[in-house]
C-alpha cells in the first residue's frame, strides 16, 4: 500500500470545533473501515454515501475533508472531488484498490491532495496523528521531505535523460519498455531510477511521479 501526499497534516485541521468529512466508498466494508480510521484522526462528525448520486446533495454544506474512491458504480469519484473542491471543502482524498500510476497523475494534477492505494479493499491506510494506530501493517506512506521546499530548484538537478526516464514512467512503462523505447538495457534504466530517486527523496515509482508533477519536473 502506498500513500501520497503533499502535506498530509493539513488533511485534518485539529481545532477546537471538531472536524467534519464525508466518506464516499461503495463497499460498506471499506466505507466503515475509512470512517473508523477517520474517528481515530480526531474526526467526530463524518456522513457517508455509497454513490456519486447520494453524495451530490451534500456538498453545498462543505466539510473539511471528502474521502472518496476512485472507483464508484455511477462515475469517477475525482469527478466528485473536483466538484466538492469547487463548492469550497478545502480537502480530498482519493481511495483507489490498483496502484494506476496514470490515475494518481490525474488526480494529483487535479489538485487532489492525497491519493491512496489499498492493494486490497479492506486494508487502509491514512495519514495518522500521534498515537492513531494505521490500519494495514504493511502501509508506506510517502511525503515530501520535512523542509523540502515545493519547486524544482530544491531538489538536485536531473540530467536530461533521466527527466525522460521519470516521463515514461509517468506514463506507466515498464524498467523494459523505457528501454526499449530509449535504447538502453533494464539494468541502465534501473540505475537511472535509483539515481533519480536519491534526488528526489523517494525510491517509490509512484512516489517519484507525484513529487515530478508537483514541482513541474514533468508535465
């Protein structure tokens, strides 16, 4: 499992008033899991909806954070997300089962700020607070480094070629395909990815791409 996020405290503000969310996740199970987990932030007014057309009514009352799967029977829950970030809640997450790089890439361009892949339906993870017990002992969480400013410049330069590396695998290549496509044994591409991920700070192939479209590395 992994997670991506910019600045995973800003999800939930703790503040006094106590923090609302709305959980739109199709499984009961999975939908009960994240509400659980969410209580466990510090969240103590959280509704839930199963379907875009049953969360749609809702978001002219925004709350401080919508947590919603990719993956719903009537549509993209990004779809969703964009509307609720329009109508004002300030945050999103976006829950997914497959580890699609090209979906992260969608939802982080569009100013989701958070994406979570599970691997299974029924193992969670998200960003946790002191004392929070994350649900899934096999959750990686991936972030920005502490201080690490948000462009380019802070970050060691890439060559030119290992741009176009990061590029293919934002397009969800594989270590044999990129080289293939840039005439180059999976051993060399393999040595630009560890070179590229000493970098950026991160050795996740997921975790690579989010930090390169955030700092407008790649495009």
């Amino acid at each position: 499992m992994s997670v991506l996020l910019e600045q995973p405290a800003s999800l939930v503000a703790y503040r006094p008033n106590k923090p609302t969310a709305m959980v739109v996740v199709a499984d009961p199970r999975v939908r009960s899991t994240v509400t659980r987990h969410l209580w466990a932030l510090g969240v103590r007014d959280v509704i839930e909806a199963s379907s875009i057309a049953e969360a749609r009514p809702r978001i002219g009352n925004p709350r401080d954070i919508c947590v919603a799967d990719v993956h719903l029977p009537d549509g993209s829950g990004l779809t969703l997300l964009s509307e609720t970030r329009a109508a004002g809640w300030p945050n999103g997450l976006a829950l997914s089962a497959a580890d699609d790089i090209g979906a992260v890439r969608n939802a982080l361009a569009g100013g989701v700020k958070g994406y979570v892949v599970t691997g299974t339906r029924t193992n969670i993870g998200l960003p946790a607070r002191p004392g929070a017990t994350p649900l899934g002992a096999g959750a990686r969480m991936h972030r920005r480094p502490p201080g690490a400013p948000s462009h380019p410049g802070g970050y060691r330069e890439l060559s030119g070629r290992e741009v176009e590396v990061l590029r293919l695998v934002a397009e969800g290549q594989s270590n044999k395909a990129i080289g293939v496509s840039m005439g180059l044994s999976a051993l060399t591409v393999k040595s630009h990815l560890a070179r590229i991920a000493r970098k950026l700070g991160t050795g996740d192939r997921a975790g690579m791409v989010a930090v390169a479209l955030r700092t407008g590395i790649i495009h």
